[in-house]
C-alpha cells in the first residue's frame, strides 16, 4: 500500500493546535484533516479522556491517541467504541495497525460527511485546515495562490453537521501568513480561489495568534476580530483596506 509519512509540525502549527486543544472537553467527537496542523492537535490531547473518532480522514496522530487510551469512543451516539472514518493516510505503522482491526469502522462517504449523521454525535469538535479567509470569513482550501491544487473534502459538510451536534464546534485554522511573509488573512480571496467554506457556516477562525469567533457576528465585528488575529505585520494595512472598502466605519486595532 501507498504510505506517507507524518510532516513534522513547527512552531506555529504547535501554537494553533495547542489554542484549539484548550477548548476541547473530555468525551468528544474529533473530526479533522490530515497534515501538519491536525496532527499537531493530536499530540496536545495526551492528557483528555473518552475522546471519539467520525471523521473523513485517519491519520496516525489517531492511532497513537487510541493506543494510549485517550480515544476510546465510549460517549459516542453512533457506533460506540468505533473509529469511524473513510479513508486513512500514513505510515506503514498505520497500515499495519489498521489492517483487520475491529476497533476502526470504514464507512462509506455518503454515510461519513452527511451533515444528519454527524449532527448526532454530541459535543463534535471539526478541525481542517485552509489557506485562506477574506474579511467576511470565507475561506478557500483548495487553491494556492489561485492555482486549484486539491479538492474540497468534507470541510463544509462537517461545518454543516457541527450545527446540529449539540455542544459542537468548528474550527478552521491557518498560519497567519505563509513562508513568504503573504497574510493569509485578506480583503478578499485571491481571483481564481473558489469558496469552499461560506462566511454563514464559519464559526471559529485559528491562526497561532487566537482565535476568531465569527458566528452570528456582523460583518464589521467579523473583520475586527479577523484583522486582531492576523500577522502583526499586515493589521495596519488591513484595517485600511477594511475601512476603505466600507466593511466598518472605525478604527480597527
């Protein structure tokens, strides 16, 4: 089988993984992607307990946590004790952890990413990462730059289904601006960049410096609170560019 190794998390994605470890309680539901990010979140929840697995993607940050007891599904509404999920990447390790394990239900994704079926999972925290959010607080995940680069996944439909889920959050999470110093944070998405996540099922924005709270937000307290969390290098010009395109009358700090 096709395996992949684990990238190592940085400083940042350690940052914003440990924000979202903060504000998740024993017993939930985790749903989350696969790269850096997710797996650093991972690795800050060694000390919870009676987590759950329904996500699209497995990653080997899951199996380390069941292996230490901190997942185990047991406060799960469907399928209890089941890490249910649709597919997995990873190492070799996780293949071979995977391969004939009664524990891990693959269910197909017509079943996985219906917004009805994961609303009745209690307390479902969804974590995917983006490379962009405009002002409003939509986000574009599957462009770089412009460039189409991936598909969308199950992003909206968890955002979706977070809704439902009594006690459920979503977060979607980002380093505040790229390697080469680009805020990731902009007045508008880059042309070419479609919307994978519209600004009405965005809740929660992550960068390593806090976390945007934008659910049932107007939209001049979403581009204040957006704008306190980008880079510290860009809040002056985004503030600018947000008075000048009439998103808020003041000053934004």
């Amino acid at each position: 089988m096709i395996t992949v190794e684990p990238p190592t998390p940085g400083e940042v994605d350690d940052a914003i993984a440990a924000l979202i470890a903060e504000q998740v309680p024993d017993g939930a539901c985790l749903q989350l992607g696969v790269d850096k990010l997710p797996n650093a979140f991972l690795s800050k929840l060694t000390g919870h307990k009676n987590l759950g697995i329904h996500t699209e993607a497995l990653s080997g940050g899951v199996m380390d946590l069941v292996e230490a007891g901190v997942i185990d599904g047991s406060r799960k509404t469907g399928h209890p004790f089941k890490h249910v999920t649709t597919f997995a990447v990873g190492s070799a390790r996780l293949m071979s952890w995977l391969h004939d394990n009664p524990s891990v239900a693959m269910l197909p994704v017509a079943v996985v990413n219906d917004p009805r079926v994961i609303g009745q999972e209690r307390n479902l925290y969804s974590v995917n990462a983006t490379s962009e959010v405009d002002l409003y607080g939509q986000a574009a995940s599957e462009t770089i730059a412009g460039h189409y680069w991936s598909g969308a996944g199950g992003q909206a439909d968890f955002a979706r289904g977070c809704r439902f889920s009594p006690g459920g959050r979503g977060f979607i999470v980002t380093p505040s601006q790229t390697s080469k110093g680009v805020s990731r944070i902009t007045l508008s998405l880059t042309p070419g960049s479609p919307v994978t996540k519209h600004k009405n099922i965005i809740e929660n924005v992550v960068t390593e410096y806090g976390i945007a709270s934008l659910r049932g937000r107007s939209v001049a307290d979403r581009a204040a609170a957006l704008i306190a969390f980008a880079h510290p290098d860009h809040r002056e010009r985004l503030s600018r560019k947000a008075r000048d395109a009439g998103l808020t009358r003041r000053a934004l700090m």
